[in-house]
C-alpha cells in the first residue's frame, strides 16, 4: 500500500515534470517568435544633430563697394561642424538696388553658404516688391554672384490682377525679369486665359 501510494504520487510527478517541460518548450519558442527582433549591431542608431554654434536674431549682410546690397535676417541660426552651410529659421530677406529697398523675400526655414553667400530658402517663399508684384512658391535659391532667384518647382506669380504660373523660374529680385520654364498659364485681369505648352 504504501509502496503503491508511492507509486501512484510518482506517475503524477513525471507526468508534471513532462507537462512542465513541454510548456517551457512551448513558451520559449512562442515567445521569441513574439518577441521584437534586437536591433542589428551593426546598424548605427541615429543621433540628435547638435549644432556647435546657435546664434538667435542672426543678421547676415551683403555690400559692394560699401552699397548695401541685401540684409538676411533669421530668428535662429545653427551652425553644424563640417558644414558650410549654416541653417536658418524664419527668414526676412531685403533687397536692394543702388542703396534703395526694391523687395523682400520670406520663408519658414532656410540655408546660407557663408561663404559663397548664396541663399536656399523652403516653406511658404514670398517675394514681393515695393510696387506690388509677388511671387509665391516652395522654394527658391538666390545666387549671390548673378544675383538672380530661381527654382525647379511650381510657381504663381502675381502682377496687377495678372496671374502667371508655372513649373521652374529664373528672375531678378526686383521680379522686373521672370521667366517660367514648363506648363506656363497665364491669366490676365479681364479674365482671359493663356496657356502656354512651353
């Protein structure tokens, strides 16, 4: 009987220890097909960029032979280590001929060559001059050497009620020359409309 008893106690634990073993097995396989996979060593995790340089209401001016040319002002500059180009944040661009302010450029954010001076401005661009033609558009590029704006994207540009539109532009910042490369349209202040399938 009591070895019986001991026998009875003894199948129960084995069957256990196997019911146990079964569900470790089970677990260990279904929870590391659940489980995320670790993230590869080899693959380097990305690193907040820190700039070495911040400056807050930045002024950058341009001048030729002492004539003030234009004044890029930004609410925040960052500049980065090997970089060339500092960021900017909020941009107020003035231009100006012969000393006389013709036009002033906007936009949200921005880049400037500190040495080229060349400018790339995104984010709502608008460039309007003191007699009222504007330009609106998402980017644009000012080249310091030609002193012309340009870009490869789509554009509106506003004189007199008259509205030109169009993909890539070539202009002076004054926008007395524009030109608009492709998928131009034009439509004047009666209401007429000119395509054009340049």
């Amino acid at each position: 009987m009591s070895i019986e008893h001991k026998r009875t106690a003894a199948l129960p634990g084995r069957s256990a220890l196997a019911l146990a073993a079964i569900l470790i097995l089970a677990c260990d396989v279904g929870c590391t097909r659940s489980d995320p996979p670790a993230p590869n060593a080899s693959q380097p995790t990305e690193k907040k960029r820190v700039p070495e340089q911040q400056f807050f209401d930045y002024r950058l001016i341009e001048s030729a032979s002492g004539v003030k040319q234009w004044v890029l002002q930004s609410e925040r500059m960052d500049k980065f280590a090997g970089q060339q180009d500092v960021e900017l944040v909020t941009i107020h661009m003035d231009f100006f001929k012969s000393g006389a302010h013709f036009s002033v450029l906007t936009a949200d954010s921005g880049s400037a060559n500190l040495e080229t001076k060349n400018i790339h401005t995104w984010g709502n661009v608008v460039v309007v001059t003191d007699d009222g033609r504007q330009l609106e558009t998402e980017e644009l590029f000012f080249n310091n050497e030609t002193e012309l704006i340009h870009n490869d994207v789509f554009n509106r540009f506003t004189r007199d009620g008259d509205v030109l539109t169009g993909i890539g532009l070539e202009a002076t910042p004054d926008l007395e020359y524009i030109e608009i490369k492709e998928n131009v349209e034009a439509e004047v202040e009666d209401g007429a409309q000119v395509e054009s399938g340049v």
